[in-house]
C-alpha cells in the first residue's frame, strides 16, 4: 500500500508520496551519542520548543488530521491539547523517575539506574495521528532513546507535520525520523542489531507478526492491539449518566478507537430503558462533514474499513440481530450509519469481533455474575467500565475484571500520568506514566562490595 492522503470525505485523492530509501541510520546513532549525553533537564528543555511549536500550530494541525482521517474536527483539537499534556508531564516528572535509586542490601552501595537504550522503532496508527506518536515519542527522547516512525501510510502529511515540529525547534538533530517505509523495510529495521526496541499500536493481527520478528531477533516490544471492551451498567446506576458515557465511548472518533467501549452488558432488570435512551441519542447524532463544528460522526478513515464495518453489522442481523439506525449520509464518502444492534448473544459477529466503526453492541444479562463472565468472554482484555451508585461494590468488581485499564462511571481513556495497554489479544508492555518511560531503559543494578 502507497503512502497516500485519501479524503474520507468524498475519497479524492489529495496527495500522495513515494517509499523512502532504507534509513541510514547513521544519523539516528550519531544523534543517539550527542543526546544522552544530556541531562534530563536539557532534554526537557529542547522538547518543549516541539511543544511549543504544537501549541502554535494547533489549528493547522487539526485540520490536516481531519483532512486525512475523518474525525471530527472538534475531537481533532481535543487530541492536539491532549498530546501537549503528555510534554507536560514527562517534562515535569521525568527527572524524578529517571534518578538513581538506592537500594539497601549487603554491599557497600547498591543502587539502580535508568540508561536509553538506542535507537527504537514505532510503527503507528492513524486513528490518533498526533497523540499516538508522541504519546510514545516523549517518554522515549527524554529517557535519552532516539526514534524512527514509520506512520500509518493514510496519514503521510500528518507524519511530515509532525517531522517538521522536530525540525523546525532548532534542537539536537535526527533524535526522531519518519519515514515511508515499506513493510519489508520495517521488518529489515526490526531486524537490523542497531535498532534496540519497538513499539507498535495497531491490530492484533499486525502485532502478533512483528512481535514475532522482535522476538526472532531479541529485541523489547510494547504491543498496543485491539480491544473489544465490556461497558457494564449495573442496576444502581444513574442511566442517563450511562448512556451519556455509552454515547461518548462509542462515539468518539466516528467508532474508531482501541478503548472506546463495543459491548454494552446491561442488567436484564433495567435494558429496557437504557436500551431505549440509547436508541434516542444515537438517533439524535449528526453524521457529516467533519469540518463541520456540529458533525458528531464523520466518516470513517478508509473505504475498506467501511466496507468491513458494514459487513459485520449485516452479519450480525442475519445471525438474529436486531438493527436500530441512526442517521444516514448518502454521498461517496466512507460512511456508516451509527446503529444499535440488540438481541446480541455470545456467538453473534458484533460480539466476538471488534467493529471499528459507530456500533453500539447491547448484551442483556440476568445478574452482576453474569456481567462479569460475560465481559471477560473475550480473546481481547484492553479496557473495560462499570457505572454503578455503589462504588464500593464496583471497585470489587474490577479486580474480576480481566483487562488492563477498569474505569468506574467514566469511559476508559489515556491519560499520561496512567499506565496504558492491555492483557490477552489486546497486546503487552505498557505506554505512559512511569511504567511507560520505562519501557524503552535499561534498568541497571550497580552494586558495591
């Protein structure tokens, strides 16, 4: 597949870009030596001229992100402001985690300290195009690492714009290159003994290949796969405060997203209402331009998601489904019409697959056991949520929970001060926080008789 900007608006072509050469990775290396010289602080300090240069470039940056890939352009700012928080966070904390740590054991001295690693690699998505790279990038160049992206190949000019902030800040050159590589390229990277580590958000189908290829060749990995997460509405909950988090989980970025929530497990005892509030505010969401500041659903990034999307929404109905439609848009676009299937059970398509698209997934179960059970019926163990009066109860709940992240009345989303990543199919390692910075060091124990 060429690197190519495709409107998914009306699928015009708007650019598109030839393969890069294999990286000289001299470049990367001869950066490597110069910037882990640096202290933390230094690196902090080149790195908020890239986020400075971000907060001035935001409206421009929105518009291409929505030009590529279809969201929403309100939900374009929002990742843009969120990717600034993860400069602040890192930049703020990082000197804390990356000092050494005493330890006390039978030597003199013995301590642990935190060493980059080299040069790692980044194979990244386009459904967050900005918040993604750098949820990775930041913690991995103020560690000391240097990085190479190669981006997903339908956001070409949202790799550049995102090469330019680094090029344009006037700071150590070359700690972060992307390039259009080809996938046989990116597996020669993975390979090749100079690049010390990967990180890859994507499906699980993808990841399951390049962890492979990481492991062949001994190399760190962080997995950030897909997600089918459980969005649990226990009796006690505030209904219309559920629905409002259905909407929103579900909604964001058109459907698309690895954390948004795909299968609703309601109580037998209150579905009927929460399945019929749900109908009314899926009915109630705009689909349409995503320039558009009142377009709540814009169409989805490709044509084959598209198609793919509609097909398991059709082969769920056929399996016994029950489609509830929302508002259509007829034009050439990549749309699909947000929709709430009902009657889902545990061998229908809608319950078993993620669906990357506006699907809002109702399950009905007869008690909080079976809620549990049901969720945790799943190959994928991303993100899962619970809305319930009772916290108390809730926070029990989650540690039955077979996922990574478990939010209580609130959607599961990232957040740079939290660790991020799943369990299962949903991939291993974890991005930001502490946990995240980590990742990508060499945690060495230096001990003194």
């Amino acid at each position: 597949m060429n690197y190519a900007s495709i409107s998914p608006f009306n699928n015009q072509v708007l650019k598109e870009f030839e393969f890069s050469a294999y990286p000289d990775l001299s470049l990367s290396h001869n950066a490597f030596n110069v910037w882990k010289k640096l202290s933390v602080e230094e690196r902090g300090m080149q790195l908020r001229k890239v986020a400075d240069l971000l907060e001035k470039n935001k409206k421009k940056y929105a518009e291409l992100i929505t030009l590529e890939m279809g969201k929403p352009l309100r939900e374009a700012e929002y990742e843009l402001n969120k990717t600034i928080t993860a400069f602040d966070y890192y930049i703020a904390n990082a000197p804390r985690f990356l000092k050494d740590e005493e330890v006390k054991s039978n030597a003199s001295k013995s301590y642990i300290s935190f060493q980059p690693l080299g040069i790692i690699l980044s194979i990244m998505p386009w459904n967050f195009p900005f918040w993604q790279v750098f949820r990775f990038a930041v913690p991995t160049l103020i560690s000391g690492n240097v990085t190479i992206l190669k981006h997903a190949p339908n956001v070409p000019q949202c790799a550049l714009a995102i090469q330019e902030l680094f090029d344009e800040a006037c700071i150590t050159p070359n700690i972060f290159r992307n390039y259009f590589l080809t996938n046989e390229d990116a597996g020669k990277l993975i390979a090749d003994p100079r690049i010390q580590g990967l990180s890859f958000t994507g499906s699980d189908a993808t990841g399951s290949l390049l962890a492979s290829t990481a492991g062949q060749h001994i190399k760190k990995c962080v997995m950030e796969l897909g997600g089918n997460d459980a969005f649990i509405v226990l009796e006690d909950a505030d209904i219309n405060m559920a629905v409002e988090g259905a909407i929103k989980s579900r909604g964001i970025n058109s459907g698309q997203s690895c954390n948004g929530a795909k299968r609703f497990i309601v109580l037998e005892n209150i579905a009927e209402e929460f399945t019929t509030r749900l109908i009314e505010k899926v009915k109630q969401l705009k689909v349409g331009n995503p320039l558009d500041e009142t377009t709540n659903i814009g169409p989805l990034a490709r044509k084959d998601l598209a198609v793919k999307a509609t097909k398991q929404i059709a082969d769920s109905v056929a399996q016994g489904a029950v489609a509830h439609y929302g508002n259509a848009v007829s034009n050439e676009g990549n749309f699909v019409t947000p929709v709430v299937l009902t009657n889902v059970n545990e061998s229908t398509v809608a319950f078993n697959q993620e669906i990357f698209a506006p699907v809002w997934t109702v399950i009905t179960v007869k008690n909080t056991e079976e809620a549990i059970a049901t969720a945790n019926n799943s190959v994928y163990g991303l993100g899962a949520s619970i809305w319930s009066a009772d916290k108390a109860k809730a926070e029990i709940l989650s540690q039955q929970l077979e996922a990574g992240n478990v939010f209580i009345n609130d959607i599961v989303k990232s957040d740079a001060r939290l660790p991020f990543g799943g369990i299962k199919r949903s991939g291993f390692g974890r991005e930001l926080s502490e946990y995240g910075l980590k990742e990508f060091v060499n945690i060495k124990t230096v001990y003194i008789q």
